[in-house]
C-alpha cells in the first residue's frame, strides 16, 4: 500500500474513528446533526493529538500513534483538524438559528482538554462535560429549546464518559507520575479512581432514569436504561484495584456495546 493510498486509514485511527459509535444514541439519527458530530470529535480528537504529540512520543502506550510514529506529520494533521472544523462549522450553520450562536462553546473545549492534565485531575471532569454538550446540542438544534430533560441528558452522558475515563487513566498511571502529569489515578490511587468511576456510572443511570421520568417515556426506553445499568455492573466486574488484565474490554469493548444497546431502545421507543 502507497503511503497517500494509506492516509484515510491513518486519520481514521489518529481519531479513534470507530469510538464514534459512543455518541450514537445522543447525536440523533439525522444528517447534519450527525456531520456536525463528526466533525467535532474528529476536530476534537486531531487537536488532541497535535498538541500532546510530544507526551505521546515519551508513552511507551502511545509512541506508536501516527504523529509520533511519523506516519502522519504536524502539517497534515493541522490540515486534517481544518478539514473537521469546516465540516462542523458547516452542518451547525444548517441547523437552528440559536445553533450559530452556540458553537464556538465546544471549540473552547477542544482547545483547552489537552492542557488540563498538565495542572489538574480535573481533566476527567471536563472531557465529560465537553462530551455531554453534544446531546444539549443536538436537542437544541432539533427543538429550538432547552428544557431540564435536555440537560440531565447530557449530564448522564457527561458522568458516563468521565467515570470510564478514570478508568482509562489507569493505563498511564505510572508514566503520569513520572512526568509530573495529573489524574485521578494519581492524586487518589487506583482505589481512587475505581471508587470514582463507580460513583458517576451510578449517577448516569440515576440522570437517565430522570429523562424517562420527565418525559413519560414507554417501557423500551426503560428497557434502554436497565441494560445500560447491567453493562455497566459488568463493566466494573472486569476490573479490580490489583487485576486489569481485561482493562481493554471493560473500557473499550463494553462502552461500545452500551452505546449500540441504549441506542436500538431509544430507536425502538421512538417507533412507537
């Protein structure tokens, strides 16, 4: 394979292409709401990468990524996050009216996640928060409002995506310590962080029980809302303080398969 025939499937992995799927139940299934998904995580995703490309390259875990790798350059990434900008400038600008006032919010998250680590375990909290503006959006973009249904939504997703983040964290434990670089992990332990993650996964069910409750959703959604609470159990019984051996499957595999699950319920209670 020629090194341009391979450019999509570089950019495809930078982005962790394929964890898009994550967002699926909260971007709505329509089109612009789901390019300007795209475009914001992509765009998210290659500032990531950009701006912590010399971190990555000190990772043992990471230093085979493609900007440290070489197999993409700074040039072609910086390119790449244009590319994703215009495309979610684009499709926000198809929206609502009150969505071209909203948009630069996002982009402030973007920019300033990467940095966080550097000061604050806080940085969970916020990628949770970034990420859960993405179901507020969409809501406000479809119905021109935001009611509290619509930002309890996006705080379950919110508290979802920080709690597994904890658990992502503990993948560089060691090597955040030895940088200086700040997490959960690091300021509580790796008790800390499961105990933090089993706290917000408890929240999100509790914050999507509260969507179905405010708006009298039908049996499918709660349906939704029990596997949701199931897989998550299941996520955390693969993983123990002094055993993360199925570290991989409980992050990766289960929140994909929790995102596909919630999102069938929901489109099943929707046919209704």
């Amino acid at each position: 394979m020629t090194a341009t025939a391979a450019l999509p499937r570089r950019f495809a992995s930078l982005v962790k292409i394929e964890h898009t799927v994550f967002a699926l139940p909260f971007a709505h299934d329509l089109a612009w709401i789901t390019l300007a998904m795209l475009g914001a995580r992509s765009l998210a995703m290659g500032l990531n990468r950009v701006i912590d490309a010399e971190i990555d390259a000190r990772n043992p875990r990471t230093a085979d990524r493609e900007l440290p790798a070489g197999r993409l350059s700074r040039v072609q990434v910086t390119a790449f996050c244009a590319l994703a900008l215009a495309l979610y400038l684009v499709s926000c600008f198809q929206l609502d009216p009150i969505v071209r006032w909203l948009w630069p919010i996002p982009l402030v998250g973007f920019v300033v996640y990467p940095y966080l680590k550097r000061f604050t375990w806080l940085s969970h909290i916020w990628l949770g928060v970034v990420d859960g503006l993405a179901p507020v959006g969409a809501w406000v973009a479809i119905t021109g409002r935001l009611p509290w249904e619509a930002w309890a939504l996006g705080a379950a997703v919110a508290v979802w995506i920080a709690g597994f983040d904890l658990f992502y964290s503990l993948f560089d434990r060691e090597f955040d310590v030895e940088q200086g670089l700040h997490s959960v992990a690091v300021r509580f332990g790796v008790e800390g962080a499961f105990w933090g993650a089993r706290l917000l996964h408890v929240l999100t069910v509790a914050l999507l029980a509260a969507v179905g409750l405010g708006l009298h959703l039908g049996w499918f959604y709660w349906l939704g809302v029990a596997a949701v609470a199931a897989l998550l159990a299941y996520e955390h019984s693969l993983v123990k303080p002094g055993d993360l051996r199925r570290l991989d499957a409980a992050f990766f595999t289960v929140n994909g398969v929790i995102s596909v699950v919630l999102f069938a319920f929901v489109l099943a209670e929707a046919a209704l």
